[in-house]
C-alpha cells in the first residue's frame, strides 16, 4: 500500500517539547503523531455513533411513549462506570450480561456483539 503524507505542522517549542517529553522508548514524534491522529479518529467516530444511538432512542420513545426515569439512568451510569473501571469489562459478554441481570437489557441491545 503506498504512504501518503499529512500537512506540515508548526506548533510552539513548548508543545514540542511536551510531546517529545512523554515519548516512550522507541517512539519517535512522528509515530507518536500518528498515534495521536488515529485516537482521534476513532474517538470522533465513536462520538458520532454514540450520537446517532441516542438519536434513535429519542425517537423510539416518542414513537413507544416508553421513557427511563432519571433514577434508572443515574442507576445504569453508575454501573457502566463500575464496569468500566473493572479488570472485567473487557469481557463483553460479562457486560450485557450484566446489564441484562439488573434489567438493563434494552442499553445492551444497540450494541450486540
């Protein structure tokens, strides 16, 4: 596959020197560049994405009239943060599993895996 090249970037010497700062041993500026523009990338991806769920949902309940109360999603929010910062989030289907089991299934279900 051939290469091709992103626009020259000027910045500050202190931003410079604060990326060159964090380089890991090995990585060059331009590797971590790269790196940089790909995590944003899909960041922004995903962001798009997660909208575009919430706009479906939006309109499904006005469509089903079928609304979650604010109890429930500070009730989920706090679980997805649990689960987040658990070693077992990384395992999917522990995920909507446990979603489901506290009768959460309908957030599992935009994303079967």
């Amino acid at each position: 596959m051939k290469t091709a090249s992103l626009p020259s970037l000027r910045v500050n010497p202190e931003l410079r020197s604060a990326a060159e700062s964090v380089l890991q041993e090995g990585e060059t500026l331009s590797g971590f560049i790269e790196d940089s523009i790909r995590s944003n990338i899909e960041r922004r991806q995903n962001q798009k994405v997660f909208i575009a769920r919430g706009l479906l949902s939006r309109e499904k309940a006005k469509e089903t009239v079928e609304y979650i109360s604010e109890e429930k999603v500070l009730t989920v929010s706090h679980r997805f943060h649990v689960m987040f910062t658990s070693s077992k989030f990384n395992d999917f289907n522990f995920f909507v599993s446990t979603l489901r089991q506290h009768g959460c299934g309908h957030f599992a279900a935009y994303d079967e895996r």
